[in-house]
C-alpha cells in the first residue's frame, strides 16, 4: 500500500490533469494524464482509473492523518527526565 502523502498527491494530480486535458485536449496533457493514471494504478493495485480512485479514497479514508501519526508518537515517547529500561 502506498502512503498516504503519495495517494493523496497522486489523486489531486489525477484530478488536476483530467481536468487540464478536458480543457486542452493537446497530446502533452494527454501524456502527462496517462503517466500519473499508470502510477496511480500501480500504487492501488488496479488496471482502471475508476477503480484505482475508489481504492485510493478508501485508503485514504481509513489512513490516519499525518497529525495525528505524529500526535501518537509523541505522547508515546518518553518524557525528559523519565529513566528508560531496557531489557532483552
């Protein structure tokens, strides 16, 4: 599974270029929309766009978010002062 910094990124990308190529039709946007929809669909495990966005807004959806990652490990880590054991 990808990160959840790299799918979101990869989905506002997608969404962005579908949006420019809808605009501009020209065959660079068109590249640049098949680069990002093949990466995408690697990242998901998936061969269609539809299906790779699905799986990406699920993972997403059900990631916790960077915040609150970092949240947890700092109330996890030990405070100063407080001695640390460490046993085998």
């Amino acid at each position: 599974m990808a990160h959840p910094a790299v799918l979101r990124d990869l989905v506002e990308r997608y969404e962005t270029l579908r949006a420019h190529h809808a605009e501009q039709g020209t065959d660079a946007s068109r590249r640049r929309l098949e680069d990002v929809t093949y990466t995408l669909c690697v990242s998901t495990g998936t061969r269609r766009p539809e299906d790779a966005l699905a799986v990406a807004r699920q993972q997403l959806a059900t990631a916790p978010r960077a915040a609150d990652a970092l949240r947890q490990m700092k109330d996890a880590a030990p405070t100063a002062g407080t001695e640390v054991q460490l046993t085998a």
